[in-house]
C-alpha cells in the first residue's frame, strides 16, 4: 500500500534518484546532466534541507517513490538558498568563469542565481512547490494526494496562494495541473516555462 507522508532525513538518497529520473520534461535526465547530484542539488534537497516541514513523500513500503516539497515565501527562501545551501554545494559546483555552453553549465548557472525564482508577476502567488514520481506511480492518483499534502500544510500556515513553474514541452505534467485546478499567470519573458497558480483551499 502506497501512502503519503512527511519527508525523513533518511528519504535524502530516495529524492534525488526520483529528481534525476523526472528532470527531463518528466523523463530520465541522466543522459543529459551525467552528475547525478547536479539536479537534486538545484529542484529538491535545498528544499527539504531549508524548509523540511513542506516536504512530504509517497511511500511504497520501502522507499519514497514520489514527493512534493516547496517553499512558503519564495523571497524569503532565495536569500536563504544563497546564504545557506549555496555554501554547501558551491565547493561541487562552483560559478562559471564565462557563459554556460552545455546543459550541466546551463544548471550551474541556474543554481547560482537563486534569485531567478523572484518574479513580480508571481507576487500574488508567494509560495512554490516541485513534485515528481517515478514513472510506474504516475496517473494513479498518488499526484493529487501528495498535492492534498502539500496545500493542506500551506494552508494552515495561512499562505493564500502558490505557483510552479513547469517546462512548457511536458503537455502531460500540464494536463495533471489543469485537473488539479491551476491557471496560467502570464510572465512577461517566461523562457522555455510556463508558470502557473492556484489559491491553497484543498483539491
């Protein structure tokens, strides 16, 4: 029986293997970004480490094979990704000498600039979330009981509204969000994501 429940410190290993096979488009990313701490270092652990509490995982029984983890105030969360996660992984990842010239430096780049997440258009939107499964717990139900999880524990921590940014070219991911009750909120140059919001009442 597969249940929904908050994230462990011994689910560290479990989330960056489901990061790094849902990284590309929801697809396997190893192929692409050959470290396999690279990912899990930018889109999951910095979220488990900084705000534990708003991560909880989809349990098969022996391993997490899903999780959703976020941040309540994506400002307040940028400044402590610089301040308090960047130090910790900057020695692995250092900043590029130059402009990013493949997919892993694209990343790096990424992960240097935490303050990417802070967008105007988002302001009415300020918490954010990640959540991914592997592949044979996906279009189960298991998305939206994690997502329940995930708004619930917002909610109660009085935040109104929450936003994602999804990559445009994974229509199925948006199809899951469209049931789930999000809405496209228009960003002026967005790149290859789409941003997309919703209030915190439970799905």
């Amino acid at each position: 029986m597969l249940t929904v429940r908050p994230y462990r410190p011994d689910d560290r290993a479990a989330l960056g293997d489901i990061c790094v096979r849902t990284a590309h488009e929801g697809g396997d990313s190893r192929h692409i970004y050959p470290d396999l701490d690279l990912m899990p270092g930018i889109f999951a652990l910095p979220y488990a480490h900084l705000e534990p509490d708003l991560a909880f995982v989809l349990d098969d029984g022996e391993r997490a094979v899903g999780y959703i983890l976020g941040t309540a105030d994506t400002a307040a969360f940028a400044e402590r990704f610089r301040t308090e996660w960047l130090p910790l992984v900057s020695e692995r990842f250092p900043p590029l000498d130059g402009p990013p010239t493949t997919p892993s430096e694209v990343m790096i780049d990424l992960l240097h600039r935490p303050e990417r997440m802070i967008l105007p258009e988002l302001a009415g939107y300020p918490a954010h979330l990640h959540i991914d499964l592997l592949p044979d717990h996906q279009r189960k139900g298991h998305g939206r009981a994690l997502m329940n999880a995930f708004l619930d524990a917002l909610h109660r921590k009085g935040v109104a509204a929450v936003h994602l940014g999804m990559v445009t070219a994974n229509t199925a991911a948006r199809a899951f969000y469209d049931r789930l009750g999000f809405h496209e909120i228009p960003v002026a140059d967005p790149g290859p994501l789409t941003y997309l919001g919703r209030r915190t009442a439970p799905v």
